[in-house]
C-alpha cells in the first residue's frame, strides 16, 4: 500500500471527527507556538545585550578589584580597594608589558547631581584623558577631560545624553553652565553622544570628572573601582591578560593566581557570563513551553487511543482481507504525524507572529533562526511518532477474529 | 481446563465445491470458519488450503495467505464506511502491491458481474445491505481466492436480497469458484450442492444436497 494512499485515507478518517482532531492539534499548536515565541524572546534579548556589550570597545581589558570565586576560595572582604592609581601607572610604564596600548583607571561611585532647581542620583566617574578612546566615548559637544584637568584636579564635568534630559529638559547649549555634585560646583565643558541601552545597561546616564577631583575632593578614596586596558589587538588579549596579571600579582606581593585580589577580564569573558545568565533564561522558558509540548503530546496519544478503539473492527476487517502488522502500524502513525505535523506548522506561524508582535510592541529586533524553525517541524513529527507509536502498535496486535466481534 | 470447541474433524473440500457448513450456536461452526479462513489456527491438527499447509505461521504470514487465497463476507458487510463501493473493492490488492490501474480495472470488472456498474462511485453508505453485500462479494473476489468463504452473508439481509446473493453465488460456482458458506438457515443451505452438519465440534453429517435449490 502506498504512502500517499494511507495519507489521504489518515486525512478522510482525521476529517470525520473535525472538532476532536482540532482540539487535539491544539495542544501541539500551543506548546509549539510557545517554544518558538520563548525561544527567539530568549535569542534576541541576548544578542541585544551582546551587541550592547560589544559597543563598549573591542580589545578591552577590565581589571576589577576583588577575587574570583572560582574554586571556592574568595579574597578578604576589604579586598575591594586594592587597585591604586600606581598600579594602572605601572601597567603603563612597565617594560614587561608590551601588549597593551592605552590604560585608563577609573574611580565611579554614585552621586546627587544638581542644576538649578532640577537634581537626579547618577553614576559618577572619575577618569583621565584616555578613557573617551578606551571607551570608545565620542562627543556631540564640547570637549573630554583632558591630562591636565586630571593634573590639576580642575572641577570640570562631561554629561551623559541622560543626565543632560533629567537636568536641562534636553536643552544641549550649556557648555560653561555649572552644575553641583555633592555640593560642589563643576563647570560643564562637554556632552557624549548617545550610546543607547536601558537600565542596568544604560550607558548615557552618567558624569565624567577628572579622576583626582573624584578620588581626592568627591569621594575621599586612595583606589579605584576598575582600570581599563586597550590591547594592542584582538589577537593577543590573553598574553595581555597575563602580563598584567603577573605584574598586578607581584605588585600586591601575591604568589598564587589563585588567591589574586583582582579579576581580570576580556568583553569575551564579560560576554559569556552575560551569555551564560541569558542562556540560562531562555533554557528556564524554554523547558516550561516543552513541558505544554509533552502535554500537547499525551492529548495526541490519548486522541489516537480513542480511534483505535473507535476503529476496532475496521481493523480487524483490514487484518482480515491481508493487511499486515506493518501497514496498520504506518496507518495511525501517519495519523497522528498528521495531527502533530499541522499542530507544528500552524504553531510555528502563531509563535512567529507572537514573537513579531511583541517586537513591535517592545520595539526591538525581530529575529528568527531558520534552524529553530527546522528544529520545530523536527520536534513535532518526532511527537507524533513517539506518542503515535503506542496507540498504533496496539492496533496492529489487535486479533482479527476479536477485532471483527467487536460491537 | 481447555474448552474443547472443535475435535477429530477430517474434512475434504475439492475445487468447484459448494459446500454449506450447518449447526446451532456452541456447535464450534465458526470456530471452524476460523480456521478455513485462516484466522486462526488448530491447537493440532492440520490444515492444508490449495496446496499450503497453514500451520505455524506468524501473524504476517496468516495475513499473506488470506489476502490470496481467502475471499471472505461477512454477515455485517465490513465495507469501510464512508468509502465508495470502489475503494472498498479495491482494499484487498492494495495490500497485495497490485498496480494502481490494474486494482480500477478489477475492480471494476468484479462489480459489474455483481451487477453494481452503476454505483461505483457510491460510498458505502449510499447502497442497501443487498448491494452492500455484492460489493463485499467483488472485494471477496478481486484477488481471485481459492476459496470463497460466507459468514452468514444473508443474515443481515431481506430473503429477497438474500436469494439474490445465492444467484450470484450459484452463478460464481458454475464458472469454477469454490464456495464454503456458513449457515444456520436450512433456507439457504439447501442452495450449496454439499451440506456438512457440525454437532458438539464433531461432523454430525456430510451430505450431497440432492435438492439443490436453483435460482
């Protein structure tokens, strides 16, 4: 018996029942269109915040105080001021380092920033002249804090698009106007551009001083919160990462890596935590929507076990006149791919247009990965056979003689 | 304890017969039935069918010999419902690999000497038991089976129709098909040619039936 006949005779008997077979393809559209939706959810928030990421400067290195907790030994808990200024000035002058081209200590803490009657709480950094090219910091006006600001401590400040928005209403002509951060008063001489991002992430909302003005007159501290380092290429971010490693370990007099009171780490590494923490997200929302796939699953089994019995002596009739084990067999597992098979299809068009409407709502890219696609189809053929498979060996043991009695 | 439903039975059937297998309810008639149509088989015992010893044989082989060498109908005409007269007639070749073409030319040659040229194309459930009936005689006839074998194929159906069938019947067994038919309907018994009286699971009597009723 051909395939293409028991496929049109599995849709005749699937057409008898409509309203059955509609609801059990439910089950399979909906766990389908749930995995799909979720999954490129959890796809496309990650490469927003991969490329997000990504925007903050290749070939850099960050050097954090504080240990790593790999391997269950952690730093002293005071181990958070352990980077000084001396040492981003060593990594810049040592002859044992010859893979880094720029380095920029910074010191950031938040603060109350006021102008006029306007204030808002925001992230203030104190930096040196390089850290708008480490950063990859460009300005729509005005100019960065250069060398001798730092030199001098000058008070002078370079505002974030954000702040400019929360202070001036978004007026940008205030180049010389001051403002006060923790009650002193800084003179405003640039603006950044607009590097986007929201949140956590938001890389407009934040004020630049001079790095002595904020470690000596805003903060009163000696350290600092991190030190960026501009490798000289991609290629040898890891030789850098150990040159400073070992200079930074013999400058705090520590002997083991492994007991080290900084951390350093490459975007690379910086992307696979952020990678890993997405990842784990869409795996979290992922099972959840396989779990209404397996539930959608047994619907189809307990569907197909119905027409079995409904069937019986159909059945037998077909064992009678030379049909044999096989045939049956391929018969209600066409049937059952058929129902998942279309379930899958039209799961696939609601999940993609679920996860298109929520782009446009949420305004943010709208990406599907042909391969989760395929995966689909794959998944939702492998469910009509494997739940198929019990209901349609059952039909093909039934006994013919059995089978013919039965009322 | 083993229920005991058919025992020392020795039987011929020769080519050409026909032949009607009588007895009450419990007397092991379809038990027999069974076994002539492979469904089943004989605990011992052994049952040869056109030169094939039907014994031992796993479920696929019973399978194979009554899709070539068994015509079955049914008392409940088993058509397959909401299917033409012609798919149903043409079920049995299709698990027997024959040609698409070849299954329609068949096909419709059998129901036209069951006289249903003019209702192929219903389904199953347009056509009267009668005609219900003589479409499970074409489908029982395509493979061209050694034997022909009805489960009270009258049964379900008025005596009008009923003598109709026997035409066909007697009319089919004139060409040379050999037909075993089972009954409890003296009626329609006195149509075959040979009539075997089954008792307690034993052969009660085998007689030439004289008085053949023709129609």
């Amino acid at each position: 018996m051909n395939i293409f006949k028991l496929i049109i005779t599995s849709y005749r008997n699937l057409a008898v029942n409509k309203l059955r077979t509609g609801l059990a393809v439910l089950g399979i559209i909906i766990g389908i269109g749930s995995v799909i939706a979720l999954v490129s959810l959890g796809q496309a928030s990650q490469q927003a915040v991969q490329s997000q990421i990504q925007s903050l400067g290749s070939n850099l290195l960050t050097v954090s105080p504080g240990s790593q907790t790999s391997g269950g030994v952690r730093g002293a808990a005071g181990g958070r001021t352990t980077l000084t200024y001396d040492d981003a000035k060593a990594i810049e002058s040592s002859s044992k380092i010859t893979t880094v081209k720029q380095v920029s200590p910074v010191y950031s803490s938040r603060g109350q920033v006021i102008a006029g009657k306007s204030n808002t709480n925001t992230q203030i950094y104190g930096v040196t002249a390089n850290y708008a090219s480490v950063r990859q910091i460009t300005l729509a006006s005005g100019s960065f804090i250069t060398a001798r600001d730092v030199a001098s401590n000058t008070k002078v400040a370079v505002l974030g698009p954000t702040v400019v928005d929360d202070l001036f209403d978004g007026n940008t002509n205030i180049i010389g106007q001051e403002i006060r951060i923790s009650g002193q008063s800084f003179k405003i001489i640039g603006i950044t551009s607009s590097k986007g991002g929201s949140g956590m992430t938001n890389q407009d909302d934040m004020i630049f001083v001079p790095l002595s003005t904020a470690q000596k007159q805003l903060f009163g501290v000696k350290y600092l919160s991190s030190i960026y380092l501009e490798a000289k290429s991609s290629d040898v971010m890891i030789r850098a990462q150990n040159q400073v490693g070992y200079l930074l370990l013999s400058r705090h007099k520590i002997s083991s890596p492994a007991s080290a009171d900084f951390t350093i780490m490459s975007q690379q590494d910086i992307l696979n935590t952020v990678s890993q923490v997405s990842g784990t997200f869409t795996a979290l929302l992922s099972g959840v929507a396989a779990i209404s796939l397996l539930v959608g699953g047994i619907g189809i089994m307990n569907i197909m076990l119905v027409t079995v019995t409904e069937r019986t002596r159909e059945i037998g009739l077909r064992k009678a006149l030379g049909a044999k084990k096989k045939v049956i067999i391929m018969q209600f597992l066409i049937e059952s791919v058929i129902l998942t098979f279309t379930g899958g299809l039209i799961g696939i068009i609601f999940g993609v247009g679920g996860f298109y409407v929520y782009t446009k709502i949420a305004s943010s890219t709208f990406v599907i990965s042909l391969s989760s696609v395929f995966l689909a189809f794959a998944v939702s053929t492998g469910i009509g056979i494997i739940f198929g498979w019990y209901p349609a060996r059952k039909a093909a043991s039934l006994q013919p003689i059995e089978a013919l009695r039965y009322e | 304890m083993e229920t005991v439903a058919l025992s020392d039975i020795s039987l011929t059937i020769y080519k050409g017969e026909f032949v009607a297998i009588m007895g009450p309810s419990g007397s092991g008639k379809s038990t027999l039935m069974h076994i002539l149509g492979a469904l089943d088989q004989p605990t011992s015992g052994k049952y040869i069918l056109d030169g094939e010893t039907v014994e031992k044989l796993t479920e696929d082989e019973l399978a194979d010999i009554r899709n070539r060498k068994i015509g079955f109908v049914f008392q409940a005409y088993n058509l397959l419902p909401r299917t033409t007269a012609l798919d149903n007639v043409m079920l049995p070749m299709s698990y027997a690999g024959v040609s698409d073409q070849e299954q329609k030319d068949r096909a419709l040659r059998f129901l036209e000497l069951v006289g249903l040229q003019d209702r192929v194309h219903h389904s199953s459930n347009q056509l009267s038991g009668g005609q219900q009936q003589r479409v499970a005689i074409a489908r029982a006839l395509v493979m061209d089976p050694a034997i022909l074998l009805a489960d009270e194929a009258t049964g379900n159906i008025s005596s009008a129709q009923a003598d109709e069938i026997m035409g066909i019947f007697q009319k089919l067994n004139d060409k040379g098909h050999t037909i075993i038919m089972i009954t409890h309907e003296p009626d329609i018994a006195h149509f075959a040619k040979r009539i075997i009286y089954i008792k307690d699971g034993k052969i009660g009597e085998d007689i030439l039936n004289k008085e053949q009723k023709k129609i």
